[in-house]
C-alpha cells in the first residue's frame, strides 16, 4: 500500500492518524492529525488535517510525510543528505 492510498483510506474513514513527517528544512518531527482532506488550495500532492497536539490547521506535502502510524515511506531529501553529498554515483 503507498502513501496516497493511506491517506485516501484515513480521509475515507475519518481517522485519526499519526504521522513522521520532514519540513523542507529537514527537520523531522511525529504528530497525531485528524479531519482530513485534499488541499483545495496546494492541490492533490498536499493535505490540510486539524493537528491534534497544537490544536490548530496545518497543509502538509504528502511527499514528506515519512511514516504512518508507524509504517515507512521514508523519502531522502537532498537537505538531510548534506554538503558533502555532491553528485549521484
């Protein structure tokens, strides 16, 4: 199962779901989302769902949620990778 059908099924259902998710900054960070739905604004790459632990709105890129309750879809984003990192071998 890919991420999209996760989240299709989490906004299906109506479920609470934790999350890992990756800022474009590279910092990593877990929390529990609710009330889910496509972005109507950002489109169908990106999710707007009620953050539980700060109890406000927030959009998240799809790409960068890294796992679901607890099941991986890890991405590497150039910006975890490093400096060092210059080209692909």
């Amino acid at each position: 199962m890919c991420i999209e059908e996760v989240i299709d099924r989490a906004i299906m259902f109506r479920q609470t779901i934790e999350i890992e998710y990756c800022t474009r900054n590279g910092k990593v960070f877990s929390c529990r989302i609710a009330e889910l739905e496509y972005s109507s604004y950002y489109g169908g790459g990106y999710i707007q769902a009620y953050r539980i632990d700060i109890g406000e709105e927030r959009t998240f890129k799809v790409s960068r949620i890294q796992k679901v309750n607890g099941h991986c879809f890890t991405h590497i984003y150039w910006n975890q990778v490093g400096d060092d990192f210059k080209r692909i071998y």
